[in-house]
C-alpha cells in the first residue's frame, strides 16, 4: 500500500516562507514524478509544479514561477515544497501528490497540509 | 495559463446518466492525450477516475467513461449513485510540461 504523508499544519504571517514536507514510501518516491496542487477554502484544485524522479528537473505553473522552490531528499525519501513573500491568498491545502508511472496520472495523495497567512 | 472550463454543477436522478464537459485550448487538451478526471468528496484528498482520456484506474466502476474531442474532453457517469455525489476536476497536461486543472464541476444526485 503507497503511503503519502505531510507535515502539519502551519500559520503563517504575511511576506513570510512555507516549507511543506511530504514523506512517500519506497519505491513511490524513488520512482515517480512527484506534483504540489493546491486547494484554497472552497475553492478548485490548482496545480502548482512537478519535480522528476532523480530530483534533478523541476517545472512550475507561471503563477509561481520565481516564489516556489520543490527539492528531493533521496536519502529520507522527502520532498519539500518552498513557497516564498506569502500573501494571504496562498491561504489553502497544500498536496503532494505522487504520479502513478503506469498511468500517468496523479495516483497517490497526500493527507493534505492547511496553511493560514493571516496578520 | 487559465483554468480549464467545466460546467459549475450538473444534476440528475439515480439511474440517470450526466455528462461533465472540460474545454480548454489546443495547447492543453486538444493537443494531448493525457487528460484525467479525478472525483474529491469534501474533506477528502481527490481520488483518479480517469487517465488518458478514457482509462479506468484498477477499482474504478465502470460507469464512469472518458472521451475527448478537439479541444473537450468528457466524463460521463451512467447509472448515477447517491455516492457519486462529489466535486470531479478534469486535468491536462500542457505546454512546457505543465499540468492544468479544470475549474471543478459539483455533482448533485437529486
């Protein structure tokens, strides 16, 4: 059974940094492209960057594009999602997700990680 | 890069058929094949319904289809169930190997 699992909860002030982390066990994480989507209160899914199996690559949407840092620790098996000059509209769940290799699609979900950027 | 366009809700009694459309641009959906569908009850991470416009995961019903034309994409749910009742997002991957959402459709079962 794939297991993904993140960091808890976090609050944060305005202008401030967000470092999300998302274990995976074995095989999911060595493997696998892993993708960050968030989800703001009642708001859709947004899909927010990828970072390829070896953790030598990583693409962002252009929204984030220069405010988002994904990184691989091999050795943990832990990717990190860096989220810089937060605003309050960064205000959601934060998911990992890792892609499922014989499908392509985003399989294995993380629990999920509510971040606030309140003052 | 915007949202694709679904549809804000569709309804329908149990036993009917719904169909949510997903329409983007040919840089995104009409210009792949992987586009995927993916089912999220409140307070739950989204779960893959379809992959590669109209494959069904392992454990997936299969009253839950897949299509594509030109720049839409489509999930169709026969014999819709009480439990079929969710938000559902469609995704694609898009240029500069990027990935899209849809902006969500709400499914009620009336």
């Amino acid at each position: 059974q794939v297991q993904v699992v993140q960091s808890g909860a976090e609050v944060k002030k305005p202008g401030a940094s967000l470092k999300v982390s998302c274990k995976a066990s074995g095989s999911t994480f060595t493997n696998n492209y892993i993708h960050w989507v968030r989800q703001a209160p009642g708001q859709g899914l947004e899909w927010m960057g990828i970072i390829y199996p070896s953790g030598d690559g990583t693409s962002s949407a252009p929204n984030f594009q220069g405010r988002v840092t994904m990184t691989k620790d091999m050795s943990t098996s832990t990717a990190y999602l860096e989220l810089y000059s937060l605003r309050s509209d960064d205000t959601a769940v934060y998911f990992c997700v890792s892609e499922s290799p014989a499908t392509g699609s985003l399989q294995y979900w993380g629990q999920g990680t509510l971040v606030v950027v309140s003052s | 890069q915007s949202a694709l366009t679904q549809p804000a809700s569709v309804s329908g009694p149990p036993g009917q058929s719904i169909t949510i459309s997903c329409t983007g641009t040919s840089s995104d959906v009409g210009n792949t094949d992987l586009v995927s569908w993916y089912q999220q009850h409140p307070g739950k991470a989204p779960k893959v319904m379809i992959y590669e416009v109209n494959k069904r995961p392992s454990g997936v019903s299969d009253r839950f289809s897949g299509s594509k034309s030109d720049n839409t994409a489509s999930l169709t749910i026969s014999g819709l169930q009480a439990e079929d009742e969710a938000d559902y997002y469609c995704c694609s991957f898009a240029s500069g190997i990027t990935y899209v959402f849809g902006s969500g459709t709400r499914v009620t079962v009336l």
